[in-house]
C-alpha cells in the first residue's frame, strides 16, 4: 500500500489581537496553544525527510506562503494551488496528481467548501494512506474529525505565528507541549495532548532569546557599512541561538550596482569553509566508526606517498592540524602551458572551470598530483596552514570508502540532514542564478565572470573537488549543520557522531597553536583582548571568498557569515576593504549577548 502522510491545515475565523513575529509573548502563547493529537505512533515530527516527497496543496488556507517557506528550510516541497476545488470529481483529479508524492500537505480553512466530498477524500485516504492533519480554528471544529484516527497538529489561532509554529512542529523545530483546555468532543477531551521533542532547528525571532528589538539594526549597520565600503557586494549573515535561528538576513547584490539581490536561499562558495564541512566531517566519521585512526600515516592509504622521505610517515593528525610540514600554497596555475585551457569541451578538454573555458584531460594526474607530492614545506611540527593537507586528506577519505568525496559526504551527512543546497559542483543540480559569483577575473588563469565553478585555482583545476575547496551552501544549510555540532553529533532524531568525537576534534590538540582537528579556535590575539569572547569551547573556520562560520557552545550561538567579498577581482579595483565584515558582525553579537545576560 502507498504511505501518504497528509496535512490538512484549516483555519476558522476567530477573531483574535494581533500578533507580532517578534512579540516574544505572543509567539510564547502561540506555541503553548499548539495541541498534537492522536500521535501515539510517533509519526510527528517527521524523521528521515531527506527520504520523503512532500507536496503541500492550498485549498483557501490564508497563511499558506508563510506554512510552506517554513516547511521548505527543513525539505524541498512542491506547492499546489487548488483552493476553488469542491466537487468530489475534482478531489479525484486532485488525488491523482498527488500519486507521486509520499507526503501531503493539505491546508484548508473556514473559506474553504468543507463539505461532504471533501470529508469523504479525507476518509477515503485515510483507509488508504497514513493521514496526518494540521488544524486551526475554533476547538469545536475538532468534532468533525473525532471519526479519524490519524495524528492531529491544532491551533485555535490564526496567524502567521499559528502557521509557522505548526510547520515547526511537524518537522520537530518546536517541540509540542500544549494540552486541550475544555473537551470538545467525546474524543477531543480536557488535558489531552501528545508532547514530543525539539529535534531540530526552530525559527523565531531575537526577542526570544532575550535580545532587545535593536538587534537587527546593529547588524544592519555595519554590513551596509561593509558593502559601502566595497567589503562585498553580497551577503547573508544568520544567528541562531538555544536551537532557533534568531536573525537571517540578506543584504545588497550578486555584483557591486547589480540587478540580482541577494537572497535567503543564495548559495555561496564557501572556499576554505570546505575543510570543516566535508573533508574533516569525513575523517570524524571513519574516525568514529574505527575504520581509521587520528595517529594512522597517511601512507597506509595514499601509496604514492611512500616513498617520498618527509611525507611517507605523516600522520592524519598531523594533516588535521596543519604541522605535517606540507608546503602551503601550490599556485598549480602557473604551470599552465599553451594548449592546456580551451574554450570548447572535447575529449581532450573536458574539466570545465568556467563557462566557456575547459582544461586538458588528466590535468590532476598528470601535473597537479606529481608537484603536490614534490613540493617541500619543511616545517614539520610547527603551524603552518596548507591546502596541502587537505588535498592529502581527500585522498585518504576516497581510498577508505572507495566513493568521491563530493558523492560521500552528500550521501552521508547533507541529504540525510536536509541540507537541500550543499555539495560540490552547484551547477549540475541548480539554476545558475540561484549562485552568487566570485570574480569576473581572478588574476589566476580566469579573466572571466566565474559563477558556480569554485574560486580556488587548484580545486578547479582539479575537476571542481577538493578537500581544502570546493563546497558550496547557503546559510540555512550551514546552520543546520553546524547545530548539530553543537547537538553534539545530533540531529533530526539521527545520530551523526559521537559526542566524545565532536568534544575531541573541536577542542584544542596542539601544543603549537590553539587549534583543533580541522577546526580553528580562539586565537592568541583574540585570547590577549579578553573581550570575554569568544569562549574557549568555541570554534570554526573563515573562507578566503568570505565566508564564516562559528559555533561557542558556551553561549549556545550558531554564526554563519555568507559574502562574495573577492568580486569583482579580489580587490584589485576597490583595495582592501577597511570593514572586516564578518568578524565585525560576530563582535556586535558577542557584544548583545553578553549585554542581555547583564540584564
């Protein structure tokens, strides 16, 4: 039998005192009025989503954008218009549109005809499919659905607050803990409720973590500041504190004066980003499940390595940390010859690094991989941060699961999180005006406008792929992640990593520099102001596109920073930016929390 789960959202007229998105209160007595019946099978929230194809019909449900753009940070969701459906033939065509998704939606409301054909298609999926209903209204509403057996979101409200709390609590962004305040039916009694858990990110505002409503000017300020400044022409800065995105903002353009804003779902390229969100994750896992160890050689894995006297007894460690002693920085684009770059894609020159440029075939194996074994750094034991490392660590993570990375890690940590627009090379899964750019020429080898092909020379030239670059993502994507971190390995129900690996690669291993493994923690300079941040749990890692990303455990505090700041041509036309956007933002917010808790 086909398992459809169905949402059924009605909303009566009921007329109540405006409510306010960042009304604390409001928003706090919206949550408690969200009653969840019938769920003694556990069904909401929903676990797995990645594995689900959810539609979402309006049938006349007021607040319908506001349900779906929430439901949408947690999946994708193809929404459905069909709110002058009345008639049960109708309903037939409806339902058979429906066949392909294994999850609806179906948002009603008191403007919508509820009548008998509609209660018979109700009925009807129910005997057939597995039914879940979201309703708003009047609780003596709830008598009309006393005869279905099927799980039950009700609120009495109806708001855009009472649309976005119920989403939240279907995918377990806010955790259902409202009781039945009278009986409404012989069913429907007094004190029944079903409480479940918060089991990923919610979405509320500033005010709810104690933050004044001044917040988001100050965070306003400073990047319009920026962007004056020529910091970037783009960003996206998101703030999530105790497990709600608090602030999420986008700000300017995709270029300096251009006709595309930036926006929420914008996916960037997250540069050096990439060492903490793929490659590390990658080697937390394999570490986790014992299939390698932190003191193993990279030699074990990488043959090519062992022979080579100052890299064949490297450990993976080592690699995490940056002290192997691997050269820094290999500017594999100076080692172009004539007839290595095309403007057409043949056999001969099939890497695309951008549109309408290719590489040679075998560019990697033939030239990269042989100077990246040959380059000397010689400073094995002390910090010296290399991509080096990187490029290392791929190689191990490839050998040991026998898959690419860009295949690994969206197979095993984006998609089963509902990471819906992260991975390595953008262009092959959506609409090039959904990717900011980088450059229009990277003083590189591209004198050239490069959107969705990854900024750094080397990883492009490398086919797109790379441990130290590569990734692209948007903010929600990345909050969604680094929150789990900060669930200790925990999210959606499922378990990621153990706590104790989390604890072990995010806090300091080095007895030369205050990282961890892969991530990067409070600085020396940052630790000699003592500003009273960040904390010394806190970690993460910036991009050189200019991204950022920061978790602090101690404060609770998710930052992601999203900006293009290397457009149009890393700084060759407009200099250094004289605003340090990201970091600025970050302080500011430090600054806020620290004055809230002085309240």
């Amino acid at each position: 039998m086909r398992k459809i789960l169905i949402l059924v959202c009605v909303f009566a007229i009921y007329t109540v005192k405006a409510q306010d998105q960042g009304n604390s209160a409001s928003w706090n007595a919206t949550e408690n009025s969200t009653v969840l019946l019938n769920n003694s099978k556990g069904v909401i929230p929903l676990k797995n989503v990645s594995k689900l194809k959810i539609a979402s019909v309006d049938l006349g449900y007021g607040s319908s954008a506001v349900f779906d753009s929430i439901a949408r940070k947690y999946w994708n969701i193809t929404s459905f218009r069909a709110d002058i459906i009345n008639s049960p033939a109708e309903l037939n065509v409806l339902h058979m549109k429906l066949k392909f998704f294994d999850t609806v939606i179906l948002k009603l409301s008191d403007r919508s005809y509820f009548n008998q054909a509609l209660m018979g298609f109700l009925a009807d999926l129910e005997k057939q499919s597995n039914v879940v209903l979201v309703f708003s209204g009047m609780g003596s509403e709830l008598a009309k659905l006393e005869k279905l057996k099927s799980p039950i979101i009700w609120n009495k409200w109806q708001t855009n607050e009472s649309a976005s709390v119920s989403a939240q609590v279907l995918f377990g962004g806010v955790e259902a803990k409202g009781k039945l305040d009278t009986n409404y039916s012989t069913v429907f009694k007094k004190g029944t409720g079903f409480e479940t858990k918060k089991i990923r990110l919610g979405y509320s505002s500033p005010e709810a973590v104690a933050l004044n409503n001044n917040f988001t000017a100050g965070i306003d300020a400073i990047v319009k500041e920026g962007i004056a400044a020529y910091s970037a022409p783009s960003a996206v800065i998101l703030v999530a504190k105790e497990g709600k995105v608090i602030f999420n903002k986008a700000y300017g353009s995709h270029t300096y004066g251009g006709a595309s804003p930036a926006r929420l779902d914008d996916i960037y390229d997250l540069a050096s980003v990439t060492k903490v969100t793929a490659t590390t994750p990658s080697i937390m896992r394999l570490y986790d499940r014992k299939i390698i160890g932190l003191d193993t050689l990279i030699s074990k894995y990488v043959a090519t390595t062992r022979n080579i006297p100052d890299k064949k007894d490297i450990k993976i460690k080592e690699a995490l940390l940056h002290e192997a002693g691997f050269y820094p920085y290999i500017k594999f684009f100076e080692l172009l010859k004539p007839g290595d770059m095309s403007r057409d894609s043949s056999d001969a020159h099939p890497v695309k690094v951008a549109d309408g440029y290719f590489l040679r075939a075998n560019y990697f194996e033939d030239v990269i991989w042989p100077v990246t074994l040959n380059s000397h750094g010689g400073t094995r034991g002390k910090f010296v941060y290399s991509d080096v490392s990187m490029y290392m660590l791929k190689e191990v993570i490839e050998q040991v699961t026998h898959r690419r990375l860009n295949e690994y890690v969206l197979n095993e940590f984006y998609l089963p999180l509902g990471m819906q627009s992260t991975g390595y090379l953008p262009r092959n899964r959506f609409e090039k005006s959904r990717i900011v750019p980088t450059t229009e020429n990277d003083n590189w080898f591209r004198n050239m406008l490069v959107q969705g092909y990854v900024n750094d020379p080397g990883a492009a030239m490398a086919g797109g792929v790379q441990g130290h670059a590569g990734l692209f993502a948007n903010a929600n994507d990345l909050a969604i992640y680094y929150q789990m971190l900060l669930n200790k390995g925990i999210y959606g129900g499922e378990k990621f990593f153990d706590p104790a690996t989390v604890d072990l690669f995010t806090s300091q291993q080095s007895k030369v520099s205050p990282r961890g493994y892969g991530f990067a923690r409070m600085t020396d300079a940052e630790q000699k102001a003592d500003k009273g941040y960040p904390s010394e749990l806190a970690y993460g890692h910036s991009g050189y596109t200019g991204t950022y990303v920061w978790v602090d455990p101690m404060y609770n505090l998710v930052y992601i920073c999203l900006t293009n700041r290397v457009y149009p041509d890393d700084n060759k036309t407009y200099g250094v930016s004289k605003v340090n956007l990201r970091a600025r933002v970050l302080d500011y917010v430090y600054e806020e929390l620290l004055k809230a808790q002085r309240k």
